[in-house]
C-alpha cells in the first residue's frame, strides 16, 4: 500500500452510486418506438438494442465512446421529442441511488476530500445532471466526466485522467476509483497509478466482461464503509 494519502475520490455512476438493475432494453426501446412509428415499432426497436449492443462491444474492445445520436444514426431511426421523453421516462426507475450514497458523499465532503464521478454512458451531460439534481448528489460532486462528451471509455487512461483533472487534481496516486466493474472500473483506474476499491453489487453480463480483472486495493460491500477505509489509509500514511 502506498504511502500517499488520498485526496480526491472518484465514482462509477450505474451498478456504484447507482442501484444495479438488469434492464430489458427491447423493452425500453420498443416503448419508445411505438411513438416514433408504430407499424415498424417492432422492426426498429430491434435495430436499435442491436445498435447500442454494438457501440457498447466497441467501448469493452476499443475503449471509444458512443452517444444516444450515434446508436439512432447506426439504426437508422430519427429520434423524435416525444420518443425522446418516453426513452428518459423508461430508465428513470432504473436511476436511483443507493440509499447511503449520499450520506457517504456528505462523510468525504466532511473530511475534505474532493468528489467526481466518471461513467461510461451514452447519455449527455444534461441527463445526469438533471438525475443527480432530483437526488440533492449534483451539489456534492467537484467535478464528472461523462463519456459522451470524450474520445474514450473506461478503461482507456484518458478517461481517468480527465475525470481526475475534473476535480483538480494533479496526482493519480492521490485518487481513489470506486467501481463495480474488475475491468473497467479497478482494472483501468490502477493501471494510470490510481487505487481502486470494488463495491461488487452488480451481475456484468457476460459480453461486457473485458479481458482483464483488475485485483481491488479494497472491496466494499456497502458505500459507507469508503469513509472509515479511507481514514485507514490516509492515518497509515501521515
């Protein structure tokens, strides 16, 4: 274990401060469209879960990210406001914290340590924002990368090293990643020099799984344990 205190804690947002939730995507997008063009709703819904399954192969084997644009474009479906809604309104059950999460990101803002989130995501900055706000989390976080705004995916060094200069922070040994996923998440974030704890809550298919686990700094099982774990380390090191 290093001898480098911690200073900056950053999270994975779904499966981590969110609730994992194995989701039927046909479903999702059949919902959605229905509203686009009912009589071929089936047709491309279709498209569409194999569009999204293709961007999201490309994130595990290429680390490049996608965005809600390119699934549609790669479908060939025109996303309508009405369609739009309803795709937000069939993933606002499956947005919700877990119930400490805020309470352990108020316990790190306490001690002084900066907080951000980086998450592999289609969706664009306004989404999540507009979920951490109804959440009173938006106020708590230093900074956020979403990987819709960049170039790469977790576990591309480029994303951490933005998340981490998100939150002005300079040095990686001086961040913590906390994450549900071996590869992505502990894997990705040790190898930019990052320690990595791993809160296994989530049930990886098995195409998102990469080729490398990652062994954590730590596992937790619930978030509010990060704060005594860190008060460990940071006391080890002073």
């Amino acid at each position: 274990m290093t001898n480098t205190k911690i200073e900056a804690v950053l999270f994975d947002w779904g499966g981590t401060l969110a609730t994992w939730h194995d989701i039927d995507l046909y479903a999702v997008w059949r919902s959605v469209t229905e509203l686009i063009d009912d009589a071929r709703a089936d047709e491309l819904a279709a498209r569409l879960v194999e569009a999204e399954r293709s961007i999201w192969l490309r994130s595990r084997d290429e680390h490049l990210s996608s965005t809600l644009e390119e699934v549609c474009l790669l479908a060939e479906v025109v996303m309508t406001p009405a369609a739009l809604a309803e795709y937000e309104r069939q993933w606002h059950p499956h947005t919700e914290l877990e119930p400490d999460a805020v309470q352990t990101l108020r316990d790190l803002r306490a001690r002084g340590l900066k907080i951000g989130v980086l998450s592999n995501t289609i969706w664009p900055r306004r989404h999540h924002e507009e979920i951490f706000a109804r959440d009173a989390v938006l106020e708590l976080l230093d900074g956020a990368v979403y990987t819709s705004e960049i170039a790469y995916t977790k576990p591309h060094p480029e994303a951490f090293l933005a998340a981490m200069k998100a939150v002005g922070e300079t040095d990686p040994a001086r961040c913590l990643f906390v994450g549900d996923r071996l590869f992505d998440d502990v894997w990705g974030a040790q190898n930019v020099g990052m320690r990595a704890a791993h809160i296994p809550h989530s049930a990886i298919p098995v195409e998102q799984v990469g080729h490398t686990e990652g062994t954590p700094d730590a596992t937790v099982r619930r978030l509010a344990e990060l704060p005594a774990l860190i008060d460990r380390w940071n006391a080890a090191a002073a």
